[in-house]
C-alpha cells in the first residue's frame, strides 16, 4: 500500500476513534466533554476526507450511521437463542414464594441478586462480530424476529465499533430502545403545533420509530437503548450478571446506572421501594424492577420453564390506572382547527393527581373502543402525559349510558364541521372561528414562536372578550391606554407587557414562521423554511416544486404552505405583522459564545414557569449542559417543588441551588 493511502486511513481512523470517544461521552455517559462546534469540527474533517477518497470509508463509520436504504420489509431474523419473556410478582408476597422457590431449587442461602428497572420500551437484540455492530433485530415472538440493523445503527448510544478487544469473537447483545419522555414531549409538542394528532406514549412511538422503512426517519427520533444482557456468544463471557454488566460497559454499552446488587432478599424489597417512589423522577417510562439470580451457572441449574426463565422475575410497579364515571363528552376546537374529544369524568384520584378530565383522541378512538356516556371506565396515566380513558367497563353498563358523535356544527362558531378522506380529525374551517383565534394566540406568543412573556390563557380570553384583539397582527397594535382599558390591568403590567410585545420583534425569521401557525409546520420546518428562503418575498413566491426542494418537506407540507399563503386573509395578517416590525428574513446568528458556555445543570422536582422538556432545550441553546444525575461535575441544581433525593445529593456535595426565579435573573444577567 502507498504510504499516501497508509496516511489517510490512519488519519481517518483517528478521526473515527476521537468521534467514538466524544460520542460515548455524550449518548451513554451524558458527559460531553467538547462543544458542539468541536465535535461538528472533527465530524466535518472526516467527512471531507471520506469525500475525497471514498475508497477510505468504513462500515463502521460513525458517518455511516444513517446508510441504508429505504426498505419495503424488513427481513426475517431467527434468535440463536430465544429473547425469553418475564414471569411477574405484583406483591410482597408473591416475591417472598419466588424467592424461597429458588432457594430451594438452587440449595443455597442466601443467594445474591441483581436488581434492575424494567424499561417500558421495545426488546432488541444486537449481534457484534470481532468488536463490530452486525445485525439488529426486534424480539417477534422470541424466535423470529425481523432484521432492523439499518434502523439501529442511527442510534447514537449504541456503539458501531467496540472499545479495546476484550470480548467474545462473535455475541449477541440484548436490551431496550426507549423513547426519553422530554423528548418525547417535545416531539408531541410540535406535532400539535402542526395540527397533527399527539402521540399515545413513548413506548408505541419507539416501537413504531423502529418500523420505520425509511432509516433517514429513525435517525430524527431521539432514541435511546439500554443494554441488560447477552444471548448467544462465541468465546468467554463474564461469570456474574454484574460483571458481565460492567464489561459490556467497558466496551461501549449504555448499562442503567441504577442497577444493584442485592445481597439477600431485604435488599431486593429496598430496591423495590426505593424506585417505586422515584421511578417518575427517569427520563424513561419503568413499569417495575426486575430481580436476576447474579450468578450465571447457579441461573444454568436453576434453569428456565417454558418460555419463562425461573431465576428472574419482574416485579410490577402498582398499575397507574383508575375507574371512574364518564360523565359527558366535551369539544376542544384547535388551533389549526381540528376538534377533540375530552371525557369530562367524576373527579378520581390518580398517583396522587385529581382528574376531572382525559383525552379520547378523535371519534374513531370512541367508536373503536365503544365507549359511552355514563360507562364506568378505566383511565390511565401509565407513560401517557395527558391521561386517557383506555376501556369502558362494559359488564357494569345498566343500558342508560349512550353514544357519542362529533358535533355537525362547530361548539364554538357554529360553523359547519368536515371531515377529509383519511384523515382521523374533524374540522372547523372558519379562520375566524373564536376558539381557533385563541388557540392560534396562544401559540403565537409562546417559547419557540414569538416567546410574548406574559401573556397567558387568561389575558388573550379578555382581549377576545373586549375586542382588543381578534387576530396575531392586534398584539403589535396594543397601547397603553388599551391595555389599561381592561379589568385589573396595572400601569406596571401594561408597560412591561408592551416592553415584551416590542422585544418580541428581534425573534428571528424562523420564529416567525412558526409563530404564523402553518398546519404541519413545526419549530424543525420552520427552520429549514428561513434555511431555503432567505425572506419573506423569496417565501411567497415559493412554488410546489421550489418548496419540495427542501430537505424534509413533502407533499403534506408544502400543500398546507401553498393554502396558508393563498388566503387572502393570512397576507392580510402577513402584511399587517410586516408593518410592525418583525424579522422577515434571514440574519446571522450572533457569534459570540453563548452565556452558558460549560455549564452543566441538573433539575429536580416540578416546575412552575415552563415544563423541564422547555429548560433544558432552553439551557442547551445557551450552550449549557443537563445531568440526569448529581455528581461532582455538576455546577447548579434547579430546583422545582416537591424534590427528589437529587437535593439532598447535591447538599451533600456542596453544590449550589437555584430557585427557577434565580435561574432565571442569572439568565437576564449580561
Ligand atoms: S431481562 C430472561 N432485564 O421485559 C430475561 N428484561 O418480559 C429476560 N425488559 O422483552 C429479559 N427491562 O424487553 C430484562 N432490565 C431488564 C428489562 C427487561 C425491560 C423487558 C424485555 C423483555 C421483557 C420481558
């Protein structure tokens, strides 16, 4: 080989092992170690020479994460050793017969377990061979399963390549991919931003994030995985569930850092009662803890019954659901128009939560699970954020309860409803309608769009009541004496309010466009749109075909740009907004560094001013960085109400605690 080409392969595997490093610094250890524009640097350098000399690419790249191509189906993948399910106890008592039913088995005492959460997401196995990721695929029914390595490969938290070369020559790993629930959150909040339906739970959106056929799809959902252990392995594998835990560590896995070891059966029923508390404080959904037998020969004599492995049981969390009386069907009339369902129930009791009301989707979701008025049912918060009735008890119906149809009309402005061909939603189409102008206010003031503070749900019902506000334009025509018009309205009020509509102008063109509330234009289209359109004009003049050009914009999309430019009503409003001032096209970013630069905070508890999904994308912009734990390297805890153990921690290390006020005047600080 020319030593020219000996230079450029080492060179780009340098690059590749730096990636590696800083790659598992930030997607399993959540430590990130350089700045974003550090590692995009590293990132750029190895794609410029993997353009320039193709022939150095390897598979195991990390540019080559997103590499496949779109499938039809997924291929069939047979499990040289079956994923096994989990027998389940769901008290203290049925784990006490467990626990004395493998004493017996096993003829010793105490035995040592290993205590691990139960990750409510979606089983996958992952073969490696000589250190490099292979094969992915899902659990099936435990034997055949279906080939989805394209689909796996674009998730950053597991590793293309091993680190160092301590493992068995060819093995099967096993583990969950999760969908984290702040992500999870913000997806949802886009989607509904867009005029398009929530997603259920994290669990199904990781499941169908998986089934995928388009690899470039996946790779925009923030999954994540968690490994839990081997099947099938050529070589040597560590001899306890903790060691091989700490090995698959070691070379690159993302291991729960939550695991334990249990000396004896009190110290499982400890594990138990810590995170039955805590469990809502994870990123991701749990439903229980699963107790192993650690040692893995003692497991071999033990053995397996059936499709259920006798030395390991989940131990279920007590269920989140409760039963309650549905007492009405309510409408809730979207921003974009499309009308809700909600059950208006008997107020119960959920995990410590009154609910009085729950979402039911669309009428579809009614009619599928035929649930009625007046029907007890089941409803549940069970890694759902909005609680959802699940089920009409239907053995406790006494013939009275009755069926629900969508309304012809609009609740709100009695405007005829439609319902397109495969869509799910209804629809109210008057742009006027008053509910629509609410929803559509609300969402043009808010973080992301154009970030209004102070003006909440209450104050945009008043200026709809009196008239002070019909449309976005209004807002930038408020003055004082308008605003002091209203009941209750301070001097003090009315100024800083105006001072926030005047700031408001500095939003940046993609704030702006999403602010306008385009159905299917999210804060993600949104910036691609200031991206391609340098201004509003080259925006307006947009075409189907110019507007397709741009990279994740499709057909759906571009049509509902088209409509909402086409109404004369919206360039009215477009014109008016143009007149007050706000940004209509593309400036730079500022290039000074942002004020948070290094910082890493960790947040406890619930918040008041905004939901955590919102503080930590806000503290990522200004450049800082999240724990999910307290450790040393952590600078700042925020604090919300009710905190978790993380207080006391952070207490303990001496670290300081912000109030969300005092995190906030740090951030009005120069
Ligand atoms: S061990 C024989 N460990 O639960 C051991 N499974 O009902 C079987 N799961 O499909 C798996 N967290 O996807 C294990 N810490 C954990 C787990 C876990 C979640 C899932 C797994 C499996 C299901 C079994």
């Amino acid at each position: 080989m020319s030593s020219d080409r000996e230079n450029i392969q080492k060179t780009s595997e340098k690059l590749r092992d730096l990636i590696r490093i800083h790659d598992f610094l930030y997607y399993v250890e959540d430590n990130p170690k350089i700045s974003d524009a550090e590692y995009d640097g590293i990132m750029n350098q190895l794609r410029k020479i993997e353009s320039d000399f193709p022939w150095s690419i390897t598979e195991d790249s990390p540019t080559q994460r997103v590499g496949g191509k779109r499938s039809e189906r997924f291929a069939s993948f047979t499990h040289l050793i079956p994923l096994l399910s989990l027998s389940n106890v769901f008290n203290n008592q049925e784990l006490v017969n467990w626990h004395n039913r493998i004493e017996k088995l096993a003829g010793i005492t105490p035995i040592t377990y290993y205590c691990e959460l139960k990750y409510d997401g979606v089983a996958v196995s992952l073969t490696y061979e000589n250190g490099i990721f292979v094969k992915g695929a899902t659990r099936g029914d435990g034997v055949q399963g279906e080939d989805i390595t394209t689909n796996l490969r674009t998730i950053k938290s597991i590793p293309l390549k091993l680190v160092g070369d301590s493992f068995p020559e060819s093995f099967d790993v096993r583990g969950e991919v999760i969908f984290p629930k702040d992500k999870f959150e913000i997806l949802n909040k886009d989607r509904v931003a867009r005029g398009e339906d929530p997603y259920a739970n994290p669990r199904n959106t990781a499941a169908g994030s998986l089934r995928q056929m388009d690899p470039s799809v996946v790779a925009s959902r923030p999954l994540d995985i968690f490994v839990y252990g081997i099947g099938a392995f050529q070589g040597q594998i560590p001899s306890t569930q903790e060691k091989i835990l700490e090995w698959l560590t070691d070379v690159g896995f993302k291991v729960n850092p939550n695991n334990k070891l249990a000396k004896d059966l009190d110290q499982v029923e400890n594990y138990f009662d810590e995170w039955v508390d805590r469990h809502q404080e994870l990123n991701y959904d749990c439903d229980g803890i699963v107790v192993k037998v650690n040692d893995i020969d003692l497991r071999d004599a033990i053995g397996s019954l059936g499709r259920e492995p006798r030395w390991a049981t989940a131990y279920k969390f007590p269920s989140k659901t409760a039963v309650t009386r549905l007492v009405g069907i309510g409408v809730n009339v979207g921003r974009t128009g499309v009308l809700t369902p909600y059950a208006k129930l008997e107020p119960v009791n959920l995990t410590g939560v009154t609910i009085k009301s729950a979402t039911l989707h669309n009428q579809d979701y009614i009619t599928d699970n035929d649930i009625r008025v007046g029907d007890l049912v089941s409803i549940t918060r069970a890694g759902d954020v909005i609680p959802r009735v699940v089920e009409p008890l239907v053995d406790a119906r006494t013939g009275n309860e009755t069926g629900f149809n969508m309304p012809n009309e609009c609740p709100s402005c009695n405007y005829p409803i439609v319902r397109e061909d495969n869509e799910s939603a209804h629809r109210c189409l008057n742009l006027n309608c008053p509910s629509r102008g609410n929803h559509l206010l609300r969402h043009f003031v808010s973080r992301g769009a154009m970030d209004i503070d102070g003006v909440g749900e209450n104050l945009i019902s008043q200026f709809i009541k009196e008239g002070l506000v019909e449309n976005i334009a209004d807002i930038y025509d408020l003055t004082n004496e308008k605003l002091l018009s209203l009941d209750r309205m301070q001097e003090k009020s009315a100024t800083n309010l105006l001072e926030s509509i005047a700031r408001s102008k500095d939003r940046p063109f993609e704030a702006v466009i999403y602010s306008l509330g385009i159905r299917h234009v999210g804060l993600e289209t949104a910036r691609l749109l200031a991206n391609n359109f340098s201004n509003v004009d080259v925006l307006l003049a947009a075409t189907r075909e110019t507007l397709l050009e741009v990279p994740g914009v499709g057909e759906v999309v571009g049509k509902a740009i088209l409509d909402w430019f086409e109404d004369e009503n919206n360039l009215e409003i477009l014109n008016r907004l143009r007149g007050s001032g706000l940004t209509f096209n593309k400036t730079e970013s500022s290039p000074t560094e942002p004020s948070m630069q290094g910082t890493r905070f960790a947040i406890t508890g619930s918040l008041q001013s905004m939901n955590r999904a919102q503080l930590e994308s806000m503290i990522r912009e200004l450049g800082g960085t999240i724990a999910n734990n307290i450790s040393g390297s952590v600078d700042y805890l925020i604090l919300g109400s009710s905190p978790g153990s993380k207080l006391t921690k952070a207490e303990e290390l001496s670290i300081k605690v912000l109030t969300e006020a005092e995190f906030m005047d740090m951030l009005s600080k120069p």
